[in-house]
C-alpha cells in the first residue's frame, strides 16, 4: 500500500488503540493504515508529550525567520525607492553601499521582494530581443575615446516654448557631459560642441546619426560640422540609417532624460534648463550604473588629454596627394576642370592621389570622398557605415 502520509482523525486514533494492543509491529500498523513509520512517530511522541489535540493536523506556517531583514533595513530600502522611484533593487544596493559600507544589506533579489510587498513594483511584460547582427567598431572601452552626439527630440514646455535638448555623453563612462536646449542648427550645436571642447578637452570620434548637421548627403557624408571635426582631429561616426540601436547607450539615457525630467514638462523653457542641469548631477554623481558594475558614471570619467588648439593649420598630405583647395560653392579646379565635390569643404584643403586602375581619389584629413574619374566627374563616396560589435561590457578604469 503506498504511503499517504496522513490519515482521518478516527483512523489516528483506531491506529493507536491497535498500537496498545502490542498484537501487531510498528511497520505491520503502519502498512495496514498505509503511513510511514515516520510520520507514526510524530505522532507518537506529540501522544507522549500530553497534548490532548495530538490526532489534529498542526499548521507548516513558518513561525520566525532567523534570516528575515530586519524591519529598519526593509525601512531604509523603501525610502530610497521614494527618493530616487526610478531605483531598481540592483542601483538601490550599490546606492546604500556607497552611503554605508559598514552594513550588510541584504541582496538585490532581496531587496526587490521588499519593494514588491511595499507595493513598489509594478508587473513589467518581457519582450523577446532581436538578435543582432552586423558589426563595425569593438565598444569604447575607455574615457573620451568615443562620445555620442544627439537630439532627444523636441516638445514643448506649459507655456508652448519649444524645446530642443542636445545630449553628449561618454561611450565608455556613460558620462552625460552636457544637455543643452539649443536651436537644432549648425550654429547652435557648434557653440555647445566648442564650449564643451574647451571645457573638458577633445574626444577621440564622435558618433552621430546621419541627419543635420551631424552628416549629410554630400561627400563621405561629411557636413561642416564634421569637417570641423576632423580638423580637430575627431573622427565622426555615422551610424547606419534608421538604427537607434548602433546608438542604444546613449538611447538609454534619453529614456531615463525623458521619464525624469519632461513628465510633465517645466512651465518654462528656462525651468526646464534647470531640471536638466539637476539631472546631469544626479546621473553622473548619484545614480549608479549596471554596466559600470554599479558604479556612478562620475567615477569612470575624466577630461581628456587633447586640449582645444587655438588655431589650426591646414592639413597634410603625403608627397604622392596633389593639393588643391575648395573653393565656394564646394569647386576644386583639376585638369583644365572646375569639379564640385561638396559645399561642406569650402575654403578646406583637400589631397588627391592617383589610382593605378585611373582616376585620383580625394580626401580630406584622413577621410576618402570620392573619386575622380577618367572623364572628370566625381563619384562620392557615402561615409563608412556599419554596426556596432555585439561583445562583452568593456572593463572600464574607476577612480580612486
């Protein structure tokens, strides 16, 4: 007869009236009533203890926890949820252990069923993620050796004002160098571009999407935007068009921008300046970051080696380029022609080499244009394009 392991209430106690008659074992009483001899014990010894309810089933509730979070901790947990409600249990823990080493907080899983009895966390639905595929460039791994250029997208402050924020960040440390509501113009991102050059020095490429006036149609894709890049030593990077994801960390961050800091939008253009210079504090210094290992980006960062120069020179070529410099609207004068290679590189200087198969190819500070052909037309090239490599977080330097 297979164990029940429990059995009616007239069963128990027919059990041990049969038990007192010693006619029958243990295991022979066991099997006739279809329990395990451990289970007759139990009830044996609660039978022997006195208690006059031993036949009655007893609660399996756990009545203490040796290991449950003490209620002042559980306390401390929900309260920077409520300072900071856009904390998962992960940022909370880096958060409370930076403020207070000393102490054992309990672990992040922990910490989320904390929030989830507090009625803290709201059920998300889990979407499957495309597999990515393509590749370009491994991550930055380091300060300043990339940095991601972009508009959040436009909306308007309560009293109709539009609104246009700039965003720069740092590829590697996540560090939100600047957000700035500025007029989406040539004029208007150059004069964020040079203040923050000047402040904290050069990066070493720049990583935009292709729209105005990061990139352009012309030649390479390159705008004058990018020429001035390239003249300050700074490769502009496209991603490729309608891929957000080539850009996704510094999409992350606008998701956080947006939620923080434009639900609902400032009465004012100027208010809404001021929530995101507060906001630049607290993403770089307070909230910490998973892919810096819970780090604050603060910690990663640090101004780059490459100052601001105070003039630039033309640039060089090699002995094998013929120079020639561009001329408005975007001409160079080559064999008895007047060429059109791109308005972007008027007033540059640009180097064209011979081609064994025929031909001169042009650049411009490292960067192929296009081709001059047999017959004099220029055939541009579109900017070097691809996808970002699909790897693992790089290790990023923390300063002490």
């Amino acid at each position: 007869m297979p164990f029940k392991e429990t059995c009616s209430v007239e069963e128990r106690i027919a059990l041990f009236r049969d038990y007192e008659t010693q006619a029958l074992s243990v295991s022979d009483l066991c099997r006739r009533y279809g329990i395990s001899r451990e289970t007759f014990y139990v009830w044996l010894r609660r039978r022997r203890r006195g208690d006059e309810r031993w036949f009655e089933e007893l609660s399996h509730a756990v009545t203490s926890c040796p290991h449950a979070t003490p209620a002042g901790v559980a306390e401390r947990i929900i309260a920077v949820r409520h300072r900071f409600p856009h904390f998962g249990p992960k940022k909370i823990k880096a958060w409370l252990a930076e403020k207070e080493p000393a102490l054992a907080w309990p672990a992040a899983s922990t910490m989320g069923d904390i929030l989830k009895r507090a009625g803290l966390v709201e059920a998300r639905r889990r979407e499957r993620r495309p597999i990515a595929q393509g590749e370009v460039v491994v991550p930055a791994s380091s300060a300043n050796e990339e940095w991601s250029i972009d508009f959040k997208g436009w909306f308007r402050t309560r009293d109709g004002t539009r609104c246009d924020p700039l965003t720069i960040t740092d590829s590697a440390s996540r560090y939100l160098l600047d957000v700035r509501i500025v007029a989406p113009t040539l004029a208007g991102v150059k004069g964020v571009c040079e203040r923050v050059f000047a402040e904290v020095g050069l990066p070493l490429a720049i990583r935009s999407d292709n729209g105005a006036p990061f990139g352009s149609t012309g030649a390479g894709g390159l705008s004058v935007l990018s020429v001035r890049w390239l003249r300050l030593g700074i490769e502009p990077r496209y991603i490729p068009p309608s891929s957000p994801q080539d850009n996704g960390r510094h999409e992350r961050m606008h998701r956080t921008l947006k939620a923080l800091t434009s639900k609902p939008a400032a009465p004012t253009a100027a208010e809404q300046q001021e929530r995101f210079e507060r906001f630049r504090v607290h993403y770089n210094e307070e909230r910490p970051h998973e892919a810096l290992g819970q780090v604050v980006p603060a910690r990663c960062w640090q101004p780059s080696l490459r100052t601001l120069p105070a003039r630039l020179d033309d640039p060089w070529y090699d002995a094998d380029h013929e120079v020639r410099r561009v001329h408005a609207p975007g001409i160079v004068k080559w064999g008895g022609e007047r060429i059109f290679i791109g308005e972007a590189l008027a007033g540059e200087v640009v180097g064209l080499a011979e081609l064994e198969t025929g031909g001169h190819i042009v650049r411009f500070c490292g960067r192929d244009l296009g081709v001059i052909d047999r017959d004099r037309r220029f055939r541009r090239f579109a900017p070097p394009r691809a996808r970002l490599r699909c790897a693992p977080e790089p290790a990023v330097t923390v300063e002490q």
